[in-house]
C-alpha cells in the first residue's frame, strides 16, 4: 500500500476542553500483512494540540484606522486577516499578535469602501 489510510482512531475531545498541547505518543502497536505476517512499523510520536477559536472582543474607528482587539489564548500566536468581500474573499494576512487581548490597527482601512476581519491560529 502507498500512501493511504492504514489505521482510523476515533476519539472526543470534550466541547469545553482547555486550550493545551498534549503529547501523543504511539505505544503497543503491530502490524500484520493480508497473510498475517508481522511487519515492521514506523510511527512517529506528534503533539495533539487543542486550540480554542480566537474572537474579536472589539472594532473601533480611530484617527488613524480601525482598532481591531483579539481574545485568545495566551500564548497562541494569532493572524489578523482582512478581504473587501465575502463572496470570494482573498484573505490578507496583517500581523501576528500574541493572544490574550492582542490589538491591531488597520492603517488601510480607509481605502476601501468595505473590510471583513478575521482571526486565525498561526502555526
């Protein structure tokens, strides 16, 4: 088999589950062929990260754009991104802000006759 699905784990993560980083670690695995021979696996370990969805708390005009204020989680890395339009938005991204009440100004603003803004979790 080239590159495909080998192995399908289900599992929840509970609704309210806290913003964190969990180790996933492989342990107590074989495998077999279609005669049921033992073949050798390679797993690696990875992080199974739970992110909460940032939010924009606040938009406000100033003299010198739109303020634009994040929650988040602290210590998650966030992107603020903004199009003219939603139906086919082409998303820019603005700046990193490091979250829990991050702010960012849109300079640019006033130079379109509309802006959407949102944010997302950065790598």
């Amino acid at each position: 088999m080239t590159n495909g699905v080998m192995v399908y784990m289900p599992f929840t993560i509970s609704s309210n589950a806290p913003d964190h980083d969990e180790p996933l670690t492989f342990t107590n695995m074989s495998a077999t062929d279609e005669n049921g021979l033992a073949v050798a696996l390679l797993a690696t370990n990875g992080v199974l990260s739970v992110v909460v969805p940032p939010r924009v708390s606040a938009i406000t005009r100033t003299n010198v754009g739109v303020r634009l204020t994040l929650v988040g989680s602290a210590g998650r890395n966030y992107t603020f991104q903004a199009a003219t339009n939603l139906v086919s938005p082409q998303w820019l991204a603005f700046t990193n802000v490091v979250g829990s009440n991050g702010v960012f100004v849109d300079v640019t603003a006033s130079n379109f006759p509309a802006r959407f803004y949102r944010a997302v979790v950065s790598p």
